[in-house]
C-alpha cells in the first residue's frame, strides 16, 4: 500500500519482459486520494534497450479498465508513457497494473512503473454556482483547496464551461431495451456518455450491448458493458451541419422474467464546440503553490458567457490544477500533468 506519510509512492522495477507477455502489480489506493499517477519508463535508465517496448493497463477494484491510452513507452521514441487517474474514478481499493510488452519487440523489456497519489481537500467540493456582481461583471465562486498529503503543489489552475450534462437514475419495466433520442448541431458537436450497472444487475446478463443508432436507424457506434461500465462518445461527422441519434441499450437476459425491472445509472455530457474558459486566482497573486495542510482560498471568475442549456440539461465544466513542477521530473515526463478536477455543475 502507498503510505501518504512517506510520498505515497510505489515503484515496481522489471526485467526480461518477453515478446507478447504481461506482468501484473497491485496497488492499494488510500483513502482521500484524489489522484493516481502512473508512469511507465522504458529507457537506458533501467536496463532497456531500443527494440524494446510495453504499455500499461489499468485496472479499478471491480476490474474495469480506467485511464486514456498513454502509448508505448519505448527507449528510442518516448521512454515515458504517464497516466492520471482522478476522482471520482479514483476510489479506494486494490487497482491492478498490467504491463504488456509488444507482440514486435525485437529484446525483452527492462521497466520501472511509479505509482503517486495526491490528495486534496476542497471546499466546496464542486462549483454549483456562479454570481455575477453587477451588470457587465464576471461571475464568480470561491474553492478553498488544502494539499492533504506532504509536498507541494506547483502548478496552475485552469476553469473552463465544457458543455451541458445531467446524471440520472433510469429504471426500465417489462422490457430488455431502453432508448434515449439525442440530437448534436453545430454548438455541441459531440456527445459523451456513462452507464454504470450495480452488480446485482450486472450478473443478470449474458452481455449488454449499448449502441447509438441514426436518424435511419443504422449502427453509428456499437459497444458494450466492460464489466459494469460502459463509456461511448459520439461527435457529429464533419460537414454535417446536425444530426439525430438514438441511444439504445439492449440487455441480453438469461432468464427472460428478470426483464421485468431493472435499471442502471446514466450521465450524460454534450460538449460545447467552443468551451468558454474562466481563470483562477489567489488572493493577493502570485505563483499557485499549495502546501501540505494550508488552506489556499481561490477565486474561479468567467467573463464570457455560454448558450443557454436544452431543457432538462445544465452547464458543466472542471477547475483543473496541473502540476508544473520541475524539482521531480526526469527526462520524457508529461509537463502539466493533471492531478486535482473539481467539477463545474451549474443549478441553474
């Protein structure tokens, strides 16, 4: 387990990776941890050599794979392929780290995977409003952020309006399909969407198909559930100027009487083509620097506006901090990486 009291940090360091091959780690996240990084290194540093390469899998508690691709870290190309995952995916529990070689490589693979945490406290937790003072003047919330762990943050902070979004519970009733009709414009050109199963439902199913039909009723995409999440993203194909779209779920039943009722929690996010960007400030200016246990009281502000929300729908967005520390960071690292998002979900 990575102890917050010594860095919260694990390193696994390998040798002779074969051709085609995994190797498993696993890490327990500790509790409060609001970001995990993952870096994987292939370089002279560790023993490899050019013709060698892998990548990293990660997987949650419950064995869903988590986290963008990241790419091959390879000695001659990029040594470094880094990886955050950040709440609330990030939950506590035992996460597997599963190295793969390339099925190409010409050598074995030396590696050393680095597994951190950061954790910090905010308040409040998301941005639910932001009030403008007068006619003309930006709107504005407050975040106070504590580094929960020891260190310090280094970085900047960054706010942006990406979208609409709503998270619901669906609940479905005499029937094994469920379908939501959707439409994407020149405004928000693309859509993206989580499903998530509770276990007991999940082990109804032989399979669980999850597809977004269009205005003829054709596949645009097909997918699954991968354990008991399904994420699907779906953008308006270029030059068209709108298009409808249906999202249909299909449960594949074992026994035809579970069909009865039964549900799954959906969020859902229309992306804005252009995002509106706000800025972050502290008081008095200065450099963003966030020690272990000192409460940093930060104005989040947005001049500009954003289209009014379809019904039912309201604005989302993030304040991003990244980490630009240089005191900690090697040959072929990610500047900037991200290791705290607090979410923008408007009431109103």
């Amino acid at each position: 387990a990575a102890d917050p009291a010594t860095g919260a940090k694990l390193v696994f360091s390998g040798g002779d990776l074969q051709a085609s091959t995994t190797r498993r780690h696993f890490v327990a996240a500790p509790a409060g941890a609001t970001a995990m990084r993952c870096r994987l290194e292939v370089s002279g540093d560790v023993g490899a050599r050019d013709g060698a390469g892998c990548y990293l899998e990660i997987c949650d508690p419950e064995g869903a794979v988590q986290g963008d691709w990241a790419g091959y870290a390879r000695p001659e190309t990029s040594p470094v392929a880094d990886t955050v995952i950040t709440a609330p995916g990030l939950r506590p529990g035992i996460w597997e780290m599963n190295v793969v070689a390339a099925i190409g490589n010409l050598v074995d693979t030396n590696y050393r995977l680095t597994v951190s945490f950061d954790a910090y406290d905010v308040r409040p937790a998301e941005v639910t409003a932001l009030a403008r003072r007068g006619a003309g003047e930006p709107a504005v919330s407050t975040l106070t952020v504590t580094r929960a762990f020891p260190g310090v943050f280094k970085g900047e902070a960054v706010a942006e309006i990406a979208g609409f979004g709503r998270e619901r519970e669906i609940a479905v009733e005499q029937s094994d399909e469920w379908s939501h009709a959707f439409k994407l414009d020149a405004v928000t050109p693309r859509a993206r969407f989580h499903l998530a199963l509770d276990e007991a439902t999940a082990n109804l199913f032989t399979d669980c198909a999850v597809n977004v039909l269009d205005a003829d009723g054709h596949a645009a995409r097909a997918t699954g559930f991968d354990g008991l999440v399904c994420d699907l993203d779906m953008s308006l194909p270029a030059g068209t100027a709108a298009a409808s779209y249906t999202l249909k779920v299909i449960g594949g039943f074992a026994l035809g009487a579970d069909a009865e009722s039964w549900g799954f929690d959906l969020s859902e996010e229309y992306l804005l083509a252009a995002p509106v960007a706000g800025e972050v400030s502290r008081a008095g200016g200065g450099d963003l620097h966030l020690h272990c246990g000192v409460p940093t009281e930060l104005e989040v502000s947005f001049g500009g506006t954003w289209p009014a929300p379809p019904d039912s729908l309201l604005p989302i967005g993030a304040v991003e901090f990244r980490d630009l520390n240089l005191d900690d960071r090697r040959p072929g690292d990610r500047a900037g990486r991200l290791v705290l998002a607090v979410p923008i979900r408007l009431a109103e």
